[in-house]
C-alpha cells in the first residue's frame, strides 16, 4: 500500500511540473512582471495570444518596452502586426528612436513600410545623419582631340527617407554618375582643359540632377583622381588607314586578275584567227585548181604569181638579214 502511494506522488510530482512548464511556456510570467515595472501595459491575455498565435512575446515586449522609455506611443498589436507580416522589429524599433533623436521625421507606418521593401531602415536613418561616400569604379572617356581619360570619382549621399520605398539604390547613382563623366569629357575640346579643371566635371554631374527617383540625395561628387590613357584618335586613324590600305590592294588585285583574264582572252582570239587563217590557206590550192579548170588563170600566170611570190620572200629575207646585220655590228 505504501509503495502504492509512493507512485502516485511521484506521478502527481511529475505531472505538476509538466503542467507547471506548459503554464509558464504560455503564460510568461516573468515578461508580465518586466512590463509592469517598465510602466508598459500588457495583459496576461495578450501574452497568451502572442503564444497562440506564435509570436514571440519577449521580441514584442522588449521592443515594446524599448520604445515606451525613448517616448514614443506604440501598441502590442502594431508590433504584432509588422512581425507576423515579415519585418524586423527591434530593428525598426531602434530605427525610430534614433530618427526621434536627431530630429528626422519617420512615421512608424514609414518604418514598417521601408523594412518590409527589403532595406535596412536602420541603416538608412544612419545614412540620413552621417552622409555616405560612394567610390565609383574607373571611368574612362575621350575628349574632342581623341586623348583617353580615365576618371574616379567619389559622392556623397545621404539617405531620402521618403524616397526609399520604390526608389532606386546605389548602382543607379554610379550609373548616372559615370555617364555623367563620360558626357563631360567627351564635350571637352581636348584632354588638357579637363586636366586644368577637373571641377567643370562635377559642376556638370551635379547640374544634371542624378539623384531624382533615387533612394538617395547627392550632396557633393568629387573627381579624386584622372590619369591619361591610348591616344585612341590616332589609333583609330591608323585602323582606318589600315584598312584603306587594305582596300586599295584588293581592288588593285582585281584589276590585275581582271587584265590577266583580258590578255588570256586577246590570246585565244589570236590562236582563233590564226586557225582561220590556215584554215583559209588551205583553201587556195583549191582556188587555183578551180581557176586552171574554168580558163580564169593560165600557166603563165600562175608562174608569174610564183616568181611574184619567190621575189618577195627574197626581199623580205634580204631586208631581215640587213637590220639583223646593222643591229648587230657595232662601230669601232
């Protein structure tokens, strides 16, 4: 019998711790506790709820508390609310506050709104009080007379609370930067003005406006460093001589193919002729033969044609020989 109830106390032990954890796990005692010394409102009701409904409550009571002592006016259920939509709490809490002290005007619907956007509104109202300074990557421009430059520059932004839901960050000032550099080089006669006065360049970003839409506000560009590179003009010239030159050899080259093709031809048309020739030679014999059989030429004629023809090949060789002669023998 004692053994009996020996079990059942340490059963009813056991069991009364467990429910003893389950009540502390729901009710956070400790939390009410916290709350009530810090002046903060918070009901063991609400406490519950935030367990039900799986919420931290120490996240929100800690947070809660936070901003009740930097003075501002929050409730449980706007905690709530922001984290069960995502956001990050304590940091939005300690956003607040420090906009609060340096006198920033950021609502707690901006808060909730610009750390639900993805950015770290903490670190924006940071920015807001201590400008950033942005180095931009090498910039490299022409100027009028075809000199390379090569640019760098540094700017200073400070954070646009309003504009920082739905406003563009950071690689869209360097962009608008860069092009802006790149612009004022290229409108610069030559190389050596923006040399002298490297200040005109940041007159000119700074007059185009690049913050607009931004998620920032550029308070100064400074050109930090500018270092000459290739002369590209005269490299371009010399491509495009290049390939002038080029050009000119093909075309040359086509004329000589085209002339070769020309003399081929002239010499096959003079093959051509010269069998039409002999071809006509062949014909003769036949002529004279027809000529003896009609009566049109008689035998004297035809010796006569002969000693005609015997006398011209004479003169002919005789002529030849003499020029070959004269060409050859040289005075003494």
């Amino acid at each position: 019998m004692e053994v009996t109830n020996s079990a059942f106390i340490l059963f009813a032990a056991f069991a009364g711790l467990i429910l003893l954890f389950v009540f502390l796990y729901f009710v956070p005692v400790n939390l009410w506790i916290t709350a009530i010394f810090a002046n903060v409102k918070v009901s063991i009701g609400e406490l519950i709820g935030m367990r039900i409904r799986k919420v931290p409550p120490s996240v929100i009571v800690n947070s809660l508390i936070t901003a009740t002592k930097a003075g501002l006016q929050l409730t449980t259920n706007d905690l709530e609310t922001h984290y069960l939509a995502g956001g990050n709490v304590p940091n939005v809490i300690r956003a607040l506050i420090s906009a609060d002290k340096a006198n920033i005007n950021l609502s707690f619907k901006q808060a909730t709104a610009i750390d639900l956007a993805g950015r770290d509104v903490f670190e924006a109202v940071q920015i807001s009080v201590n400008p950033k300074v942005i180095n931009t990557p090498n910039v490299a421009a022409v100027a009028a007379d075809g000199i390379q430059l090569i640019a760098k520059a540094r700017v200073t932004v400070r954070a646009n609370i309003a504009q920082l839901v739905g406003g563009a960050g950071e690689d869209t000032i360097l962009a608008r930067v860069g092009e802006g550099i790149v612009t004022s080089i290229g409108s610069s006669p030559n190389h050596k003005s923006v040399l002298e006065n490297p200040d005109k360049i940041s007159k000119l970003v700074l007059s185009r406006g690049l913050d607009a839409g931004t998620a920032f506000e550029i308070l100064s560009i400074d050109i930090a460093d500018i270092d000459v590179g290739t002369n590209i003009g005269a490299k371009l010239q010399i491509d495009q001589a290049s390939a002038d030159l080029k050009v000119a050899e093909a075309k040359a080259e086509e004329r000589r193919a085209m002339a070769v093709a020309l003399e081929q031809e002239m010499k096959a048309k003079t093959v051509e002729m010269r069998a039409k020739v002999i071809e006509a030679e062949a014909d003769v014999p036949k002529a004279l033969a027809d000529a003896f059989r009609s009566g049109k030429l008689g035998v004297m004629d035809y010796y006569k044609m002969e000693n005609i023809q015997a006398d011209t090949s004479m003169r002919s060789s005789i002529a030849g020989g003499e020029s070959g002669s004269s060409s050859g023998s040289k005075p003494k």
